[in-house]
C-alpha cells in the first residue's frame, strides 16, 4: 500500500522546469501590460466607490457634527457648541439601559425564532410532497409585505382584543382575550417581526438544506444513526455556515426595525428601542444634537453586537 | 457469517419494474462483483440489499434471517458510497468513529479498533485532518475505515473506484482485493467496467434490464458466456460477431470470435481484409479490420512486434476449438 501511495507524493517533489530566459521579455510586457489594465480598473471603479463612501461618510460626518451642538429647531436652531454634554445627557436619561435592553431582546428573540423555525421549515419544504411548489410560494409571500402594513394587519386583524381572530381563538376556548400589545408587547413585536423574516431565514436555508450530498445521510443511517442524530451530526453542521449567514443579516436589519413599532405600540410598554427612542428625541422633542449623539452610541451598539458575532458564529464562515 | 439470500425480490419505481422477481446466492466470504452497462439495476440491487430501497415483492435473507424489513442499520452491512459520503465537518478520525460512537462502543475499543484500520490503510498520518483536505485515494480508503471498525458481516461496495484516476484505480482494486483476502469477509462490489469485476471478483453477476444474464466465475463468463450479450460484455477488446454464411458454417447463427484467438499474417489465412486502425500498446497490438465480408469491422487482437499499418492487407486464421455459437434468439449453442 505504501508503495502504492508514494508515487504521486514522488511525482510532485519534482521541481517544474524553469522557464526558458528566451520568454522572460514576454513575460515583462506581460506584466506592464496587467499593470495598466489595474490603473484602468482603478479609475473605472472609482466614481462607484466614491459615491459610496460619500453616501456613508457625509451622514456620519453630519451626525457627528450635530451631535456636539445644542441644535434646537423650533427653539432657537442652532445654539452654539457644547461639547460631550448630549452624550452625557442622552446615556443619563432613564429611557437609554431600557432601550437598549429591549432592542437587544428583540432582535435576539426574532433571530432565535426564525433560525429554530426556520430549520424546520426549510427540512420540510425539502420533503417530496403534493403541491410543493405552491407551499414553497406562499411561505415566502411575507417577505414582500411591507413592514407598515403586515404590523397593522396583525394590529387590527390579529390582536384586537374585540375584534382580532385571537380575541375570537381566546373566546371559544372560553378564556379572556389578551391584550397583546398592551399586555405582552415585546413578544407582540417579537412575533410580528418574526413573521416578515421567517421567510428570508426558510429561503436561505431552503438551499444550502438542497447542497446536503444525500449519500452523506444514507451513509449515516447506514452507521446506525436513527433520524434526530443524523439531523444533529449531519444536516445540522451542513447548515452553520448558511445559519450564520442568517443570523448575520437579520441582525443588521433588525437592530434599525422602526415601522413595526412605530404603527403598533408608538414606543409605549417596554417596546422603545433605540432606534425608536432616537427618533423619539429628534422628532418629538425637536432635540437634533441629542437624537445625533443617541445614534453615534446605535452605531457603537451595533459594532459591539457585530463583534460579538463575528466571534461566535464568523468561524464558520470559513471554508 | 455474512450468507445473503435474494428470494424472487422484485423492485418497482411507480409502473416501472426494474428489477423483475430475481433468485440470488452469495455465500460466506465470497467476493461478488455485480456488472453490467449503466442504467442495469446493478446499484439499485445493491441498495436493495443495503436496505436504502424497500423491496417491491419477494424476502431478502441476511445469515438465513429474514431481513426484508430490518432497518439498514440492523443488517449488519457497511457500505462504501461512490462519492464515499465522508462527513466534511468531522476529522478522519471521527468519521471512523462515527458508526461506533452510534452503537456506543466503548471509547478504549473505539479508539483501539481506530487504530487497527487506520495502520491498515496507511492513515495514522491523517487522522485528525478533514476530508477536504485528502486526496480521492485517501477518502476512498477513510471510507473503507469507516466501513470496517463495524465489523459487519459483509461490504458493499457501490462503483467505489469510479471517481479516481486510472493509474490510481489499479492501486486501489489490488487494495481491496488483499482486504478481501485478510478480513474473509462477504463483499458485493458493483461496478460497470469489467476489467475490475475479472480481477476482483470470485463470482461475477452480469446484469441486464434488471435480469441476471449469467452468474458464475470469471474464468467460466469469459470461456463459456450463456448468451451473446455475456459474451460481448465479458472481454477486452470486445468478442467479435460473425452472421450469415460464415456463421452457417458452424451450424450456427451467429458464431463469436474473440481477439486475441485469431492468428494474423501477411501472406495467407482464412479470412482476409484491410487494417484501418492498428492500436500499439507496446505489449500488444490491436487491429481494427475493414472488407472482411464478415462483419463490419473484425478486431484482432496480435503480439506488440507485429507492425501492419492502416492500409495493408492482412489473413486471418480463427482458431477453430474457442469459437463461440449462439442461435438465433443469442443464447449459446453447447
């Protein structure tokens, strides 16, 4: 066997023939010639590049810029520089640790739910079944509800406590109806959102779940593993790195959901979070240098949150 | 023990039978090779027996038990895939562990019976890499470890050297072969290329349409096919066919001749025609001859010296004690 195996080991410690000097000016013009073609693609894409860090650095720049004045605009505009003291005042106000809090356990508990459900939907749709397509259609349609629109649907038409289908569920049981955006709003904006980003975590997982080699699961049921372990030792592995790419997404959208809160609970119940509290400063107090400090610590928040990802789950996203 | 019996097992895909009612023995030990062109059934018998695929009709006996309806798992059977189905997130290490870790062996055992396969197959060195980073060879013979730490009572082996490259494939089929030799134990190896199912097997089975065409060694397949398509199946370069008058000459309808059993000269024989291409191998020579008369081409099979070239004309001497007769439906006259 030893044999065997060392030929192609052998062939390789061979040194590759050195190149002829004959070709080497060819090479050389060879080189120039890729020289330019970078300097050319450099200068085409940088009208793309430049209007893009312009996009991000001129909004930055301008936050940061109010965010060290006391810009008051229907009292008095612009009053002059003041240092840190929005900063001061933004983290000592006793609506900045609850905003944070709720911001981080709703986009934890949204992450959580469509990623468990998620799996579970993308191996069923995965299953040969009559009609697959259409199910495969109408799982997906969520996603392009808009934001506004599905958080007063599920508003009028699900939690109404008069009126909602749940009102009517909780009745015929002979239970009270629960006033869910009064009494459960966290887990009320939690299921809304999770609603409309189930779909994008089931799609995602939908195809990495069709990349698993089928052979690999036969081969398990084959070494003696029943169905859950071969779920957890093989299936579940094949989709960290489309997990991961769930988590990392989602997170970034859902650390900026406004909508849904803003036609539902209007920050009210332990539902501000900071995006909401942000706008809550700028547009309702009419305090532009505090709601610009609030979003220079958004931005800290969301690096934070992102560092801590990247340290969880951004191995697996190495090949 | 490793007996399999297939008692008239039948599979169908929806209205699709293909596999018809078939009879089937392999004993204790032996090296079976299931061969026959693509599409055949060849894998499908074998998922069959793994337990992949349920059976359609008829019982299936592991060792003289019933084991139509056991779980795969619960036969007692490895098998080696032929994209060898490791597990890329795992070390080699843990995918050999892996069906032992599912019966809970102990981990001293584990580890022993680790050990013990990956000396065998010259893996100690790669354990605790990841199957991405071996080469085919070396995930072939993890796939193999993986097989036999469960001590099953017999492989399967589904097209298992398809993947590889030529030179590497000859390496692996002598590996086999010596496992096959130091374990004893059953193996039911499928595969399309008949060069591997005559060097391996003790017992080749040619498939066709899902019908077993003849079972028996290679030696008897290649002397004494039971039909024309055995008879061009088995045999490198193919068995050449003769109809008509020539054939009628033997009392036969159409009569086989293999290559390497015609004599070729330059000056006289019995048939005779024009080279149109001559294939040195170095050890041997093959010319593919046009204008016989016989058939449309005749190939014959003559030693690495002998030079003809495209163009000439050359004689042809069948030696008349190998010639094969079949009738008109292809089955063998005796």
């Amino acid at each position: 066997m030893a044999t065997q195996h060392s030929q192609p080991a052998d062939r390789l410690t061979m040194a590759p023939p050195a190149p002829e000097p004959a070709s080497q000016p060819a090479a050389a013009d060879h080189q120039s010639g890729t020289k330019h073609a970078r300097t050319a693609a450099r200068l085409m894409m940088a009208p793309a590049v430049i209007l893009l860090l312009g996009w991000m650095l001129v909004p930055l720049t301008m936050t940061l810029y109010f965010s060290f004045k006391k810009f008051l605009p229907l009292r008095g505009g612009d009053l002059g520089w003041v240092g840190f003291d929005n900063y001061v005042r933004f983290v000592s106000s006793s609506a900045f640790w609850p905003s944070v809090q709720a911001t981080l356990v709703i986009v934890g508990g949204v992450l959580a739910i469509t990623v468990v459900l998620g799996v579970l939907l993308a191996i069923l749709l995965n299953q040969p079944m009559w009609g697959r397509g259409v199910v495969r259609i109408l799982v997906i349609a969520p996603f392009f509800v808009m934001p506004t629109v599905s958080a007063l649907v599920w508003k009028n038409m699900f939690m109404d406590p008069v009126n909602g289908l749940l009102a009517h569920v909780w009745r015929a049981f002979g239970a009270e109806p629960l006033v869910w955006l009064t009494e459960a709003s966290t887990q009320s904006i939690i299921l809304i959102v999770s609603w409309q980003w189930l779909p994008f975590a089931t799609l995602i997982l939908l195809t990495a779940i069709q990349s698993l080699d089928s052979e690999q699961l036969e081969a398990a049921e084959m070494d003696g593993a029943p169905p859950v372990k071969r779920f957890a030792y093989i299936t579940l592995p094949h989709l960290s790195r489309a997990i991961t790419v769930v988590v990392l997404i989602q997170t970034i959208f859902l650390l900026s959901i406004f909508a849904e809160i803003f036609v539902t609970t209007q920050g009210a119940f332990g539902t501000k979070t900071l995006t909401y509290l942000i706008f809550q400063r700028v547009l309702e107090s009419q305090n532009i240098g505090l709601g610009s400090a609030g979003g220079v610590y958004a931005i800290i928040l969301a690096n934070i949150v992102a560092i801590f990802l990247m340290r969880i789950v951004g191995k697996n996203l190495d090949a | 023990m490793g007996r399999i019996t297939l008692d008239k097992v039948s599979k169908s895909f929806g209205d699709v039978q293909v596999i018809p009612p078939l009879d089937l023995t392999i004993d204790d030990g032996e090296f079976t090779v299931f061969v026959g062109p693509s599409g055949c059934g060849k894998s499908t018998l074998l998922r069959l027996i793994a337990g992949l695929e349920d059976v359609t009709s008829g019982q299936i006996r592991i060792d003289k038990q019933d084991a139509t309806h056991v779980p795969p798992a619960k036969r007692g059977l490895a098998m080696v895939f032929q994209s060898y189905a490791l597990y890329p997130h795992m070390s080699v290490r843990k995918n050999i562990a892996f069906p032992m870790k599912m019966a809970k062996v102990p981990v001293e055992e584990q580890n022993r019976r680790i050990e013990a396969a990956a000396n065998a197959l010259n893996l100690t060195d790669y354990l605790d890499r990841r199957p991405g980073q071996l080469s085919g060879g070396q995930r072939q013979r993890v796939a193999i470890g993986r097989a036999i730490v469960r001590e099953p009572s017999a492989f399967l082996f589904d097209e298992p050297l398809s993947n590889l490259d030529a030179a590497l494939r000859v390496g692996m089929r002598l590996e086999i072969s010596e496992l096959h030799e130091r374990l004893e134990t059953t193996m039911i190896y499928v595969t399309h290329d008949q060069v591997e199912a005559m060097t391996m097997a003790d017992k080749i089975v040619v498939l066709q349409a899902g019908v077993i065409e003849q079972v028996g060694s290679p030696l008897e397949l290649y002397h004494t096919p039971r039909n024309k398509f055995v008879a061009g199946f088995i045999g490198s370069p193919k068995m050449n066919f003769i109809e008509g008058k020539e054939a009628a000459k033997h009392g036969a309808h159409t009569i086989g001749i293999r290559p390497e059993h015609i004599e070729v000269s330059g000056e006289a024989g019995t048939w005779s025609g024009v080279v149109s291409v001559s294939e040195h191998l170095g050890s041997d020579t093959f010319f593919h001859v046009h204008g016989t008369g016989l058939a449309e081409t005749i190939t014959v099979r003559a030693d690495g010296e002998v030079g003809f070239r495209h163009g000439d004309r050359i004689f042809m001497t069948p030696r008349a004690d190998v010639i094969h007769k079949f009738d008109a439906e292809g089955l063998r006259i005796a």
